[in-house]
C-alpha cells in the first residue's frame, strides 16, 4: 500500500509551474477545489489498498489532471452532427431542423428585447399566446389554439384541467408508451385523472365506450398510436363516430395526436390536422418537432371555453413556452399560409419528400467518394434501403431510399464510433455488419462534409 503521506499538499500543487496557466484562466479559487477533488479521490485510492506509482501522485501530474477536468467541463457539449441514419424525426438528435427564416427568427429575438408580452399600440401587457394563436387557427380551422412547452406538458394540463378526480375513457389499444417514459396511464395517474380502459388490445367498439361512461366520466380520450400499429383482426373506433357519442351524451372528446402534419406528406395517408379539427374534437393535441418541423411544442387546438380554462390553471405557467420557441414556431407556421414553401422551406418536409432517384445520384456520388478513402478490403456499394419518419411520427411509415453501405471487415462498429467523434461528427447506422450511410437526412452541403470526415480519419 502507498503512504497517503506522499500526496502533495494542495498549496504545493497550487505552486508548481504547470499549475501556473490552469490559475489565470480558471481563478485560483475553482482551480484549487478540483485540486481538492483529485486529491481525495487519490487518497480514496490509496486508503483503499492500491498501490500507485509515484507519477501521478506529484504536484505537477495532480495539476496536469485537475486543469484537463476543468477543461473538459468547460468543453462545448451539444454540437452540430450530420445525421446519417435516415431517420428523420430523431428524438435523440433534436428531432427537427428549423427553416431558415426561423433559425434568423430565434437568433434575432434571442439577442434583444422582442414583443413577447407587449402591445404595441397601447403599450400594455400583451400575450405571448398571442403571437401565434391567429395562425394556428387560421392554418387549421381551430377555434382556439394554445401552445405549452411540448406535447406532453399539454397532455398532462388537459387532464388536469379537465379530468383531475374523475373518470377518462380510453381505448386498451391506445396506452401508448412514447419513448423517455411518457406513458398515457402514467401521464393519467399524474393528472389526477382516473384511467378507464376499455375494449380489447386488437378491438374496440362505440358501445364499449358508451357503458363506460357514467356520471363521473369526465372525457373521452383517443391517442394516436404514434410508435406501433396492431394489425390483423382489429378495430378502432373512427374519430367521427367517437366525437358524435361524445355529443350525445354530453363528454367531451380529447385527442393525443402525437406528430400533426398541416400538409400532406407525400405518400402518406396521415390526416392533416385540419382535417382532424373537422372531426369536430374539443381538443387536439399535438407536438411542434415532429412532422410540423418545427421547434419542440406542444399545439393545442379546440374549443375556446376549454382553452380558457386550460389559459387560467396555474400549470399553465409552469410549462408555457418561451420566446425562443415562440419565435421559432411563427416562422415556421408562417411557411405553411404560401402553397409550396413549407415543403421547400422546412428541412423535415424537404427531406420526406426527397424523391429516390435523387439519393440514388447522391448516395453513389458518396460513395465513389469513400470508396478512394478507405482501404481496400473494405467494400462500398449503394443498396436501396428504407429510410424511417422516426419520432414516433409514422411506425409503419418506410421511404424508399438509396444508401452507402461499406462492409468495413469486422470494424463497422469502430468506424461508426470513429465518425461520431470526429469533425465534423457523424451519426451513422450499423447493421448486419454494415456501416450505412443514408442521404435522405443530409442538409444541403453535408454530403461533401461526410467525405470530408473519412478523410479526417486514419483507417488501417
Ligand atoms: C410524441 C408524442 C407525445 C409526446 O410529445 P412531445 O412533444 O415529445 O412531448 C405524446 N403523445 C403522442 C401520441 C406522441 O406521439
């Protein structure tokens, strides 16, 4: 065992040259309590039984290790990436791109003071509901439209608001699990609301719903099964017939949306959410980073006494958004008032719709590209393959894509890892011991960036 005797004080790392440029540029006071911290965990070590050598136990190392900690926690940790995956919607790579006009929308109003709460004519408090709630109602035919920090937030406040004590009617074949735990019954039991379940896993019908109801049913719920489909011998209940029965018996309808298209997506039958307002639901719900392509939200829509009410809950407050997503969503709803210039403007409309004959000229331009950079043995083609919406925007949802596809020997895990930490970082896919690149989720401009990357790399 070594002498915990042997670690040097803290003031005599503090005075060792090579602590010298870590004190200017950190101050002495935060530099000598990672000092501190090193310290312990040596003395942890040796108290422990280990036997350390001597280096790392003189000043100079103990210097060296606590100014790299400070370094590295001062190091930029959210960067860009190229998504290469060909999943559009990425939950865990910040789901949407913003248009341009909204990227200048939120760098503009984040350096200055904006007119979140201001009107401008008598100089009074404004709204910041107010910024888009006209454009939301407009674009999709709404009454009243209210915006939370996403879709869960709003989920939660409307049955809260809602249903808090009483009884939602639900679907068993609607409990849906979102990815990052966002479970209905969970978001129900948080609510205070209590979960009625209703039919089966594969079938549900009107009547199931209509006996569940009784005196102290405060909503119906339907939830789109954003993330799974049950095929086979099912049955939902269609929206209409869900919001007519609602009617009848006095209960309000509510629905989980999950993603919103405001227009439709090249071959996809999803209802737009126009559409759905048509339905005639109390309240929609639905997020702004999914196929609405823009910054994380949650859009209610619906009725105005009922977003009244949802406006004056305290929860209101605690989840509302703030002017950087507010900025970001104006702009990006204000792509959908011109005919054609979401689907040109907005990165994730843009890149549903990419047809395949274009990323098969991009993906074999890629790939000729890599194929001069990486050794021999291992071989690049370009396959077709299916690129994913993702974010549980569409499950069964596949586009047809091209992709690069390089059969790196054994190494395709190594080199997936190699991109993800170099410069520019790639995230690509890996399967069936493939390393696959898909071009559909490229911006314009990243195609030379990857080619760039696999210069940047030293593949043996
Ligand atoms: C994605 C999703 C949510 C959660 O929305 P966030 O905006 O991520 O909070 C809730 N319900 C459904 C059905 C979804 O698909």
């Amino acid at each position: 065992m070594t002498d915990p005797r042997r670690l040097p004080a803290v003031h005599s790392v503090l005075e060792d040259p090579d602590a010298e440029h870590a004190l200017q540029r950190w101050g002495r006071e935060r530099f000598a309590s990672q000092v501190g911290a090193v310290l312990s965990e040596l003395r942890e070590q040796i108290q422990s039984g280990a036997t350390l050598e001597a280096g790392p136990l003189e000043a100079a190392s103990v210097a060296k290790e606590a100014a790299a900690r400070l370094q590295l926690l001062g190091a930029r940790r959210q960067i860009p990436v190229i998504n290469a995956t060909g999943v559009i919607v990425h939950t865990n790579l910040g789901r949407s791109v913003l248009s341009s006009s909204a990227r200048r929308a939120v760098a503009e109003v984040s350096g200055s003071y904006t007119t979140l709460e201001l009107d401008r004519p008598t100089g009074q408090r404004g709204s910041r509901q107010g910024l888009v709630h006209d454009l939301l109602c407009h674009l999709s035919g709404a009454e009243a439209a209210l915006v939370v920090n996403n879709n869960a937030a709003a989920v939660l406040l409307a049955l809260s608001v809602l249903a808090r004590g009483r009884e939602v009617v639900i679907s068993r074949g609607q409990l849906v699990e979102i990815g990052g735990s966002f479970r209905i019954p969970d978001v129900m039991r948080e609510s205070g609301a209590r979960l009625v379940e209703v039919g089966t896993t594969n079938r549900t019908h009107l009547d199931d719903y209509r006996r569940a109801v009784g005196p102290n049913t405060a909503l119906l719920m339907e939830v789109h099964p954003s993330n799974y489909r049950i095929t086979g011998f099912t049955a939902q209940v269609a929206g209409e017939d869900l919001v007519s029965l609602g009617g009848q018996l006095g209960v309000p309808v509510i629905l989980d949306l999950g993603s919103g298209v405001m227009e439709h997506l090249p071959g996809s039958d999803e209802p737009r959410v126009s559409d759905v307002v048509a339905v005639g639901y109390d309240l929609v719900a639905f997020s702004g980073d999914k196929a609405l392509g823009g910054p994380q939200a949650g859009i209610m829509l619906g009725r105005g006494e009922l977003m009244d009410q949802l406006r004056a809950h305290p929860l209101m407050r605690a989840i509302r958004p703030d002017k950087l997503q507010l900025a970001a969503l104006e702009a990006t709803l204000v792509h959908y008032l011109v005919p054609g210039e979401a689907a040109r403007e907005i990165p994730t409309l843009r890149m549903l719709g990419t047809g395949s004959a274009e990323l098969q000229q991009r993906a074999s331009r890629l790939a000729a590209a890599i194929a001069s950079l990486v050794p021999q043995r291992m071989s690049v083609s370009v396959e077709p393959v299916d690129s994913r919406v993702g974010g549980g925007a569409a499950p069964e949802r596949y586009l047809d894509s091209y992709a690069v596809m390089l059969d790196a020997a054994g190494r395709e895990s190594a080199l997936a890892t190699a991109l993800r930490l170099g410069s520019p970082a790639v995230v690509a896919r890996v399967a069936g011991g493939r390393l696959i690149l898909d071009p559909r989720t490229m911006l314009p401009g990243e195609d030379e960036q990857v080619v760039e990357a696999f210069r940047a790399l030293t593949l043996r």
